[in-house]
C-alpha cells in the first residue's frame, strides 16, 4: 500500500514537489516507486539546468520498466541528489525523504495547476 504524504503537490505523472521558500524539492511519488519496482538508475540533469513544467527532466529505471520523469514545475536546477547516482534504491527505501533535484522557482502560479494529497490520492485510486 503506497503511502501518501500531505503538505506536497502532485503531478499526474507521479512527480511530487516540497515547496521551501522559492525553491521545490522534485521527486516521485511512493505510489510511483511501488508501481516501479527495484530502481537499478536515475537519470538526472545537471546544476543549472532549466526544467519546464510538463517536459522531460531525467529517467528511472527499474528491474522492470524504464520512466521519464516530468517536472511538475519550470525552474532552474540548483542540486541533484547526488547520493542516488551511488544507491537509486534510496528512492525505494524512502520516496518521500529522497528527492530527485532542487530547482529555484521560476514561476511559482504552477503549483496551482498540480493536485494537493487527497486529489492525489483519488487521481492513483482511478
């Protein structure tokens, strides 16, 4: 049973966003990982990267399918979360507590066009 987590945004292809101040912390979805399965590789962009809502950002593999992961917000890419290069299967240990990049916000009206938890919640059980 795939755990939800309140306080975040959600898109529908499963990226999640934590906002702090003018930066979103970007990851998937517990729902995501549990569909996965066991991640072998994340591919990430590189600091200072630009990301734009709805496009391509990096992938997830896993044992059993490869994913893209979608920004669910347009930002320039502060941090990547180096230790998934090492251990992607962080992000099955803790999908929530291992993020996938920082992005500094360039527009932060976006967030109203993704799901809070309970929309999110809904949007998985269909």
């Amino acid at each position: 049973m795939a755990n939800f987590e309140s306080g975040l945004r959600y898109s529908e292809s499963h990226e999640y966003v934590r906002v702090e101040g003018e930066y979103g912390y970007i990851g998937i979805s517990d729902y995501a990982q549990h569909a996965l399965g066991n991640i072998v590789y994340v591919d990430m962009p590189e600091v200072d990267d630009e990301v734009t809502a709805g496009d391509e950002f990096g992938a997830v593999e896993s044992v059993k399918a490869a994913s893209d992961l979608i920004a669910p917000v347009s930002g320039t890419v502060v941090e990547v979360n180096e230790a998934l290069e090492d251990e992607p299967e962080l992000l099955n240990k803790d999908a929530f507590g291992n993020w996938i990049i920082k992005v500094q916000l360039s527009d932060p009206s976006e967030l109203d066009n993704l799901m809070d938890v309970e929309a999110y919640r809904k949007h998985c059980e269909q």
